[in-house]
C-alpha cells in the first residue's frame, strides 16, 4: 500500500476504492458485532459463504462482515445491498435461502424481514423499522456498510475527507472554533464543553501536547464506545489526527478494556493501515503534522475511566484519580496538557468537520448539541444501540424506538447514566434527554446507559444492586466514597432483608448527601444517585418495606412467600419437578403445597405453572 | 501573587500556596487527618473540605490541595461545610471508635450521636504512613494494596519488606494509632470526656456505650458542657 503524500493522493485513493466497486453489485453486510456474534453470527457468515461457493457467486456477491448494527435483540441481523432489504434473526440454516433470492430477481426471503410487532406486517427495508425510523444515525450510520478491517471500506464511505479538509482548508485555531461552534459537549457523561476543554489546553504553553480516547467503558449494560470502536475504529482514528492538527499534539492514547477484545483487535488493525497509508506517523498527507497514536489495555477498573485515574493507569500507577484542578488540560499526561475526551466525542470530530459546526449545533436542544448514543436495556421490546439527537423525550426513546415494555406491563422506571445515574420515574416520561433536564431530575447524562425497568422491579432491590456495584468498584482512596457506599449498601440490604427501620432513611439521605459532596472524584460525586433518586421518587416502597415488611414488587426474598392456591391447581405436577430443593408436596391430579421451611423463592415453580395457581405475596 | 477572599477576609498569598495554608496563615482552624505539612497534599480525608464559590456556583473542594487562585472566594465554615463534616464525621467515629484523634473532632464538631454499627478498623487510610516513608525517609516499602473496602497499607506481597529500616516513621505519623484513650476498655471507648466534657455516645448500639459508669461527662451540668464545646456548631439540616 503506497503512503499518501498529499490530499490529492487520498482523492485519487479514494476514488480508485470507490471506482473499483460496482454499485450494483449485491453485497451481504452481515452484523458481526459483540452482540450478534454471541447470537450466532460466525456461523450464518460461515453458511453464507459455503451458499455462496456452491452456487458460484462468490465473484459476483460480495459478503462482508460489519460491526454492530444497534438492533441487537433480533441478531443476528443484516443488510443486502445496493436494495438495502434488512433481515433480523438469521440463522445459519437460512443461507442458501437468502443466497438464493440475490441471485434471482432479488425477491427477499419473506419471513426473515422484521415484523411490526403491531400491525404484523413485514417491513423490508431498514429504514422503514421503528427501531431506526426515529434514529439519527450521525456517528453510527456506517457501521452496517463498512468493513472495519478494511479502510477502503472507510475511504469509501468519505471517511478522512474531514481529515484532509482540516489540514489543507483551515487553521488550528479555526478548527477549535468549529467545534466550539458546534456546542459539542463531552460525551463520556460529565457533558463538559469539547471546544472549551480544547481551548484551555492550546493556551498551555508546555510541551509536548498529549491527546487521550477514553475507552474504559465500564457501565453495567452500556456498550456505545465498544461498538464504534469495533465497527468503525477509522473514524475514532479520524478525530484524533484532527484533534491533533488542533491542539498541536504529537502523541495520543487510546485507553481500552481489556474485556474488549474484538475492539482492541479491529482498533489495532485499524493502526496499522493507517500507519501503513500515512494517515498516521510522520508528515501526515504532507502537512508536516507528526501523529502517533498508542494504544493501552486497561486492566479492568471501573475507577480508571475517570480522567485523572486514567492518566495514572497509563503511567504506570494504581489507578486512582488525582484532585482537580490542575485539570488535565493544564497538567496530565506525564504533567504536561492533555486533552481527553470518549470515543464518541472524538468520533463527532469528523463529523462537524465535514458537515460543518452549524449542521451540528442545528440538531439538539439549546444547551445540549448533536445525537447521542444510547444502550437501551432492561425490560423493553428493543433492546439495542440507538442514537438518537439530543432532546428527543422518553417517550418516545421507550415506545417508539424501543418498542414498549414486554407482556404489557407498565413502565415504572428508566435508569439513565450507568451506576451512578438515577432512575427516573414514569410520572417524567416526557423529560426532554439532554444534559440539564436530566441533572434537575437527580440523574445524569452519563456515558448512554439506559436501563428500563417495569412494575416487576423493586426499587430498593434496584439501588442495592448499583450501591454494590459501585462499592467493589470503588478505588477507597478517600474515605467518604470507600466508607459511604459501603455503610449505604448495607443499610439498603438490611432494608430489603425487611430489618430495615424508618430511620434509615433519614441516615441514607444523609449518607448520600455526604458522599455527593465530599467526595475526591466523579465516581463518588454520583454514587448516590440510584439510592437518592430513588428515596426521592418512589419513598412509598422504601416505606413499604420498612413500615410493612413488604416488598410491593415482590423481589426482596426475605420479604415474599411461595404459596399454591388449591381451587387453581390442577396437580400437573410441573412444578414439583423443576424444585430443586423438593419444597413441593402433593399427589398427582391433587393440588399442591408449598413447605415454606424447604423453599429457596427461585420462582421456578411460578415460570412453569399453566393455571397459574402458584402465588407470591 | 494571587488575592483571593476567605470568610470575607481578603488574603494575598505566594503562587503555590493551598487554599489551606491561606486558612492556616489567616488562623483559621480547619480539621485534617490526611495532611501534613512535609508531605505532598492526598486529598483522601476529605475533613479540610471548604465552600468556593464561583459565580452563582458554589461546591465543596478540599483545601489542601485547592491552589489559592486569583479571585477565590472561600468559606471554611459554612452551613454545608459544617453539615458535611458533621456527616463525615459521624462515619469516622462508626469507622474508627477507638481512635482519641476521631473522638475529639468528632466532639469538637457537636457529634454526639452514631447512628452506625462501629467496626473498629484500625486505619483510615489517610496515607500519610505511605507518603512519609516514600517521600522523607526515602524508602517507599509500604503502599496501598487491594482496592474499595479491601484496599489497606503493606509491603508488597510480603509482611515484611526488605528495603524497610523500621525506622518507625510511619507508627510516628499515623493519626490514628497515636493516644488512644486509656478507659476501662480502650477498644470500645467512646467518651471524649477527658478532652471537653462533651462525649460522642452511641446511643443507638448498646455495645458501644460509653463505658464509663457513672459517665463524667454525662453527670456534668448541661451548661457547662455547652460552654467547653468548640467551635459551637448547630445540628445538621435535613437535605433540600
């Protein structure tokens, strides 16, 4: 691969890999992203070529492995291109079926086309889906058309034309005002401005300048950097070299998990081929820009996606953060001016260099500019990757897009922002998404974890669970976050254990006022938004579990009892064979009871009883 | 050189100078466990905790490593300030009841009331053991290992490091194993009556009593005990 020397090398690349595809040719982009893969995609890929070697086609059907898609729930799914038919849930078996149909006529195999789970009808192409018709694809949309092993994929696509834009067209200084102007905010939750982060470190006057890709993504159930990262590394690496022309940076790091595997792979691959066309090492296109990016495995702390711990990961120390100021900005990396910033902040770069920062600033609301990524998880129809421009409500985040809440249930609540987010409740399903309404709500904008829960939920249980995550999570280097998320976890479990006293609350409240504003760091600064949200919006079950002994969802085990109403069973005996501890008595064709002394609350016996005569109360 | 405002009082100070040493220099007495004039600031105790208010802004930053900036406004006794180190307090009492150096901020913060299960942990992990051994007797054998709850102060991987004098600097520095109260039962001792009359009881867990029967300072006339406690420092708020 020959080095590109100028911009118009990598024009003339580009349209030779442009050049060099017919439109027309049918292409296979199957999903072989994180998500699809557990659900089978290696082996409808592996099926697909063998289709297609036995059918003679393998010159004339390209097949391409892409990353993640965002439909998650319904992998593996893919696309047929140039027609751009979209098929969910493909299994191996289904192959010579879709083989088939390219090759004659291009009919669409019926049954393998997304069905509205409303109208029943089958929707053929993608964009027509609920899930993506009220997306805005900005940062995600390529991830379904491009190889990303492949960076002829990415030229193809446009990709560095931002790159060769900013170099050639425009200052440094022009560069920060474009992102300034774009009102990008700092995607990894705090929201900061990006073009304001950008401006204090160009003011720094040491050198050398250092850049950072923060890819320590560690939220329970988000996966938005890992997919960029998987699917299109290419654009990442894009924003980085134009961050770089920028902020006159010779040196960037990407900090990755080392439970990513497949993105620290596809990012590695991605390094070489743009070390190897030139778009990264020395005099880049012939600017004279020197840029180099390293990349770092995280070990695993969910402490070091917080900036300073971050930098003492790279440099070598346990990874526990630094007060502030000096920011970064002022003194990072090594002590000198470092700008960090998320994947998808550095992934927005391109993006509003080549639409253009009012393009940009056009999408969103007021405070809060450009789309953002969400996981969309928990109890909801669609779970997925949806981006979606700043503002949009949760309404119709949860039921337009995600497609409601599975057998009918209610929604109760929706955990925005990670662990440290807060659950807002159904009573504020028409909160505009953006940065300040979600901070007024008790939660934050976070990284883009959202978790959905239902009626079937028990919201003490819920913040539990993230007071003891962030507990083991914790670096314990300033008490209030060691000790606070400790003594809160163990006053939530005493209160779902049913031992609670109504005091506790009080003491909660007070904890986790405490720990928000003493802490050393973000990571104990948030901590007790699950605990405090939750006091604050649904007291009513904190209370039924303290004053009653009662858990109003029917989670907390202590508090719940496994019984069998007689005039419903029919004695099928199904569940006394799925008791693992034989708690269940009776006689075939006789109803059944529970002995509540041998009962474990698994709920096994509730998942298989047809009369539903197995009661929890 | 930087200006900046505490407590209403207008300071100038060298560039380089904490938030805390401007406090310090101005007398005004703010709490530490963590910090020590011959090491580098931790930030880890959180007790220095002061309000800056920028703007229509205000947060709560620990002073010792704030740097004293151009036009700070500070407060080192605020209403929130007050609350949060009652707060914090309260948990280092439940954390670390048998330490006299607890016992007596706690006491001297108003804190007459745990409302948590003591756990007599010996150390607080302020660091300041860690730091006076890298950082003054130039040895660095001991640091932090584990991490959260786990996290505690050895030798790495072994009990006993081989670049350790045990010149004793980090028994001297530790402020928490220093002067512990001599009752009955050191452990479990909770009364800071020997320092002013006003004792932390914890009223709520009978097992950590104050184990002085009759107490001293119980018997005591209220207004008295009023009188010795310092600074005097109302209730804490409920949260808004």
């Amino acid at each position: 691969m020959p080095r590109l020397q100028s911009l118009e090398d990598l024009e003339a690349r580009r349209a030779a890999c442009v050049g060099a595809r017919d439109p027309a040719k049918p292409c296979l982009a199957l999903c072989a992203g994180s998500g699809c893969t557990a659900s089978g995609a290696p082996e409808v890929l592996a099926a697909l070529r063998e289709s297609l070697e036995r059918a003679g086609l393998e010159g004339a059907v390209e097949l391409k492995s892409t990353g993640c898609h965002g439909f998650c729930e319904k992998g593996p799914v893919m696309l047929t291109w140039p027609e751009g038919t979209f098929y969910n849930q493909v299994a191996a078996r289904d192959a010579k079926e879709i083989v088939a149909s390219v090759s004659n006529g291009r009919r669409p195999v019926e049954r393998l086309l997304y069905r509205d789970p409303t109208s029943g009808e089958r929707v053929q192409r993608e964009e027509d889906v609920p899930f993506y018709r009220f997306q805005q694809r900005v940062l995600f949309g390529n991830n379904g058309r491009i190889d990303p092993k492949n960076i002829d994929d990415y030229l193809g696509v446009g990709g560095y034309a931002a790159l060769g834009k900013a170099l050639t067209g425009s200052t440094p200084e022009q560069v920060v005002d474009w992102v300034k102007r774009a009102g990008l905010r700092g995607r990894g939750g705090a929201g900061f401005p990006t073009g304001k982060k950008w401006e204090v470190m160009r003011a720094q006057p040491a050198t050398p300048k250092y850049l950072i890709c923060n890819a320590d993504e560690g939220d329970p159930g988000a996966f938005m950097d890992r997919s960029l990262l998987e699917g299109n590394p290419h654009s990442v690496i894009e924003g980085m070299i134009i961050g770089a022309f920028a902020l006159g940076a010779r040196e960037g790091y990407i900090y990755v998990r080392a439970e990513y595997p497949l993105a620290v792979e596809h990012f590695r691959v991605a390094l070489a081929q743009a070390e190897e066309c030139g778009l990264l090492g020395e005099s880049i296109l012939g600017s004279g820009l020197d840029f180099r990016i390293r990349l770092v495995q995280g070990a695993g702390a969910f402490v070091c996606g917080e900036e300073t711990a971050l930098i003492a990961s790279i440099e070598g120390h346990v990874g526990e953060p630094l007060p502030r100021p000096p920011f970064p900005a002022q003194k990072g990396l090594w002590g000198k001016p470092t700008v960090i910033n998320n994947v998808k902040t550095w992934a927005s770069v391109p993006v509003i260099v080549n639409r253009g920062p009012e393009w940009y600033a056009a999408i969103g609301t007021t405070g809060s500019k450009g789309t953002m990524v969400f996981s969309l998880v928990g109890k909801i129809n669609n779970t997925g990757l949806v981006e979606v421009p700043m503002g949009i409500t949760l309404r119709e985040m949860i039921y337009k897009i995600g497609g409601g809440i599975p057998n009918g249930r209610a929604l109760k609540a929706v955990q925005i922002g990670g662990p440290s987010g807060g659950c807002i409740p159904a009573s504020l399903i028409d909160l505009p998404i953006d940065y300040e309404a979600l901070t007024e709500a008790g939660s934050m904008m976070g990284s883009g974890g959202m978790v959905v829960m239902d009626e079937t939920n028990c919201m003490v249980d819920v913040a539990r669970y993230f007071m003891e995550f962030l507990e083991e999570e914790s670096c314990g280097k300033c008490f209030p976050c060691r000790k606070g998320t400790q003594r809160m976890r163990e006053i939530l479990t005493r209160i779902s254990q049913g031992q609670g006293a109504e005091d506790d609350l009080k003491l909660l409240e007070d904890l986790g006022w405490m720990v928000r504003e003493t802490s050393l760091c973000g990571l104990g600064q948030t901590a007790p938004n699950p605990v405090l949200t939750t006091l604050r919006y649904f007291r009513d079950e904190y209370l039924a579990h303290v004053r009653e002994r009662r858990c109003p969802a029917k989670v907390c085990k202590q508090l719940i009892t496994y019984s069998i109403e007689p005039t419903l069973c029919d004695g099928c005996h199904a569940c006394v064979h799925v008791c693992t501890t034989e708690a269940i008595l009776g006689e075939k064709k006789a109803a059944h009871t529970i002995d509540a002394a041998k009962c474990i609350k698994c709920g096994a016996c509730l998942e298989v009883c047809q009369p539903k005569a197995v009661l929890v109360t | 050189m930087p200006k900046l405002t505490i407590n209403g009082i207008e300071v100038e100070v060298e560039r380089g100078t904490t938030v805390l040493e401007a406090a310090r220099f101005l007398g005004l007495p703010i709490p530490t466990l963590c910090h020590d004039d011959g090491l580098t600031p931790y930030g880890a105790c959180r007790l220095c905790l002061v309000e800056v208010t920028n703007g229509p802004r205000s947060k709560l930053q620990a002073a010792c490593t704030l740097p004293a900036d151009d036009g700070l406004v500070v407060q080192t006794h605020s209403a929130r300030v007050e609350r949060a180190r009652q707060l914090l307090l309260e948990l280092y009492v439940a954390t670390t009841p048998q330490s006299k150096t607890i016992q007596d901020l706690a006491s001297r913060y108003g804190v007459t009331r745990v409302r948590l299960t003591p756990e007599f942990e010996d150390c607080i992990q302020c660091g300041k053991c860690v730091r006076i051994c890298r950082e003054q007797m130039m040895a660095g054998a001991i640091g932090f290992a584990y991490r959260g709850n786990r996290r505690k102060v050895m030798a790495p991987f072994r009990p006993q490091s081989d670049i350790c004098r045990q010149c004793g600097a980090c028994m001297y520095i530790c402020p928490v194993c220093e002067l512990r109260c001599h009752g009955a039962e050191a452990e479990t001792t909770l009364c800071s009556g020997c320092l002013n009359f006003a004792p932390a009881c914890l009223d709520y867990h009978d097992h950590a009593m104050c184990f002085l029967d009759p107490c001293v300072a119980c018997e005591l006339a209220g207004p008295l005990r009023q009188d010795l406690v310092w600074p005097a420092v109302k209730p804490p708020e409920s949260p808004k």
